[in-house]
C-alpha cells in the first residue's frame, strides 16, 4: 500500500558503526575503507564462505547503519517508532555486550522523525552471570525489554551457524539461566532456522508466561533456490522445505505466548539470487514470492501474534525497504484490510511494552 493511514513501528531493525565499535568487521574496515573493492577482498578472505553464502554481499556489513541511513531508506513511510535488535557486538563475552546497549541508547535519533523505541540486547543464560547482565542492560537503558540469544544451525555446514551447538535452546544450563529473563518479566527473542523451530516449541512450553517471538518467521533455508551445493536443490526439496516449514510453524503458533515477526523473508540465505544477478527484487517479485510465507503465518497466528520488521540493512542485498513495506502491506491488506494496524504497529507496542 502506498499510504498506511497510521504510524508505523519497525519492530527489528540493526544499528552499527564498524569505525567506531566493536564489530566483526572493524579492522578491515579501518585499514581500507575508503577503497570498497578492496576491503570486500579482504572480507571475503578473512571470513568464513559460509558467512559470504549467508549475507551474500559485504557492502552492507561493512558500511555504518545509523538513525540518518534508515531514516532515507524509509523513503515516504511514517515510521516513528523503530525496536533495535542486537547486532552480533563483537565484544560478547562477558559484560562486554553491554556496551551495545550503552552505543545504541546514545545515537542521534533525536535528529530525525523517528524515535528508537525499545532496545532487544544479547546475553547468554549459560553464562553464570546472566542475571547481572540483564540487570546492567537494565541500567544502561530504560528502553531495554528483552534479549535475543541467536541459536541458527543448520546441518549444511555452508550455512554459516550463528551458535555454537545445534540445540542451544534445550541446553539444561539456557533453561536454567532462561528462569532470571523470566522473573525479570522481560521478552526474549528467538532465531533459529526453520529445521529447529522444534526447539522454539520447547522453550516456550517451558516457559508459557514468557513473550517469546520468532525472528524472520523462522527463515526456511534453501527455499528460493540452492544454498551451498546441497540444501533447496531441486522444486521437490525446495517444496518439502515449504511444507515442513508450514507444519513447524503452525504447531508453534498453537502456544499463545508465541509471537512472529514477518520479516528476514529477503536475506540470501532463504535461496535468493538477486544479488549475484546485480539487481534488487521489484515489489512484483517481492509479492509473489512472501505471499505464500506470509500467508500462512497470517493462518496460524493471527492478527494480533505477527508484527511486521524490516531487518534492516540485512535484507537490502536484496531489495529495498520501500518495496518490502508495499507489498508486505499489500499482502496483509489482501488477507484482512482489519489486520493492517495490529501487525504494522499495535502488536509490536504491546509485546515490546512501548
């Protein structure tokens, strides 16, 4: 839709300054960023090739992505509210990731229309002292509601894993410090791939009075198109990815502290080529591919359990925010003109307490 009669709010966006912060990226980038070419060189070089198949480009990860970036990616959209999502902070152990809580609460979107709403940081319950740092993040910032802890693995090894065991959220030790995320009433976000959304449906059931949301409505890896040499190889693989996809999906819907956000359905991990192709997807394309993922996600939860994000600057390698909010909102308006206000904004300012 080309006008939403209301507010947006953007719950997932990333914000990261490589020249500046801790970042995976920052050595290359301060030794040859002002010479694009070489510094993707050195990129690809130093980092591992699953993470290259994953992200598909380097220009988005090594670039900063501040309030001003989005701000002109939002093109005519109102946004005026944006949730930040933790970002990978390379300095991870310890109370080191607090510091991208302290980063984050002190960037300039007081110069722009849009104000930094919520913050979702990291920390790991295996850690024996996760509850300090939940009560640091606390400190460090009235806008903190909660953390994500990655837990993406996949069995192909060209898929980059984003934890270190495959099964991290029925880890006895993250179960046992998942109970002070708990108690502290604060929500948790969950990312995995679509092969251990399992593990979601565990979490949650151990914790039914915890708000829990799923990242990137589960990111089916391969569905769009052959990751690495042997994952979405063929239409019949790529259509039991689909299906079992689906069947995941609508059993973790049945736990109703479970939210999902529509969002990630464009990072090249799922199969997609547009970036190899040097193009980004036209709203066209973008509908015609999310339909049938947004679809479902729209049977299963409703329209008060899904909210839409961006995952910006993550799925610029392949299209455009202004494209994605056209045609998600098409979509939604599709499925149910009622749904449009709870999934891009009431549902995101209750889950995150705006």
């Amino acid at each position: 839709m080309q006008n939403i009669p209301f507010s947006i709010i953007d719950a997932h966006i990333h914000q990261w300054d490589p020249y500046h912060t801790p970042h995976a990226a920052a050595f290359a980038v301060k030794l040859l960023g002002k010479h694009p070419k070489l510094l993707d060189r050195l990129v690809r070089l130093i980092k591992p090739k699953a993470v290259i198949e994953t992200i598909g480009l380097t220009e988005h990860i090594t670039a900063p992505y501040l309030p001003q970036d989005y701000a002109h990616d939002i093109g005519h959209y109102v946004i005026d509210k944006v949730i930040h999502v933790e970002a990978s902070w390379h300095e991870h152990k310890g109370t080191g990731v607090v510091n991208e809580t302290r980063f984050i609460e002190s960037l300039p979107f007081h110069e722009t229309s849009i104000q930094l709403a919520a913050i979702v940081a990291t920390a790991d319950p295996r850690q024996k002292n996760f509850k300090e740092i939940l009560q640091m993040h606390q400190e460090a910032s009235d806008k903190f509601r909660g953390i994500r802890k990655m837990a993406a693995v996949h069995p192909n090894k060209a898929v980059y894993a984003w934890a270190d065991e495959p099964h991290l959220y029925k880890n006895p030790k993250f179960l046992k410090g998942f109970e002070h995320l708990a108690h502290l009433n604060l929500s948790f976000d969950a990312w995995v791939y679509s092969n251990q959304i399992e593990d979601v449906i565990y979490l949650a059931q151990q914790f039914p009075q915890t708000p829990i949301v799923l990242d990137h409505l589960g990111t089916p890896v391969g569905m769009f198109g052959t990751v690495g040499k042997r994952t979405g190889r063929s239409e019949k693989e790529r259509q039991y990815i689909f299906e079992k996809w689906k069947f995941d999906l609508a059993r973790l819907a049945e736990l109703p502290n479970v939210y999902s956000k529509v969002s990630g359905l464009f990072m090249p991990v799922l199969g997609h080529r547009f970036h190899q192709q040097q193009r980004l997807a036209t709203k066209d394309q973008i509908l015609s591919l999310a339909y049938p993922l947004i679809q479902h996600a729209f049977d299963c939860f409703g329209a008060k359990r899904l909210m839409f994000a961006s995952n910006f600057p993550m799925d610029s390698v392949s299209t455009d925010l202004v494209s994605i909010i056209d045609a998600f909102s098409d979509i939604i308006h599709t499925l149910n003109p009622n749904a449009l206000a709870p999934i891009f904004r009431e549902n995101a300012a209750e889950f995150y307490r705006l």
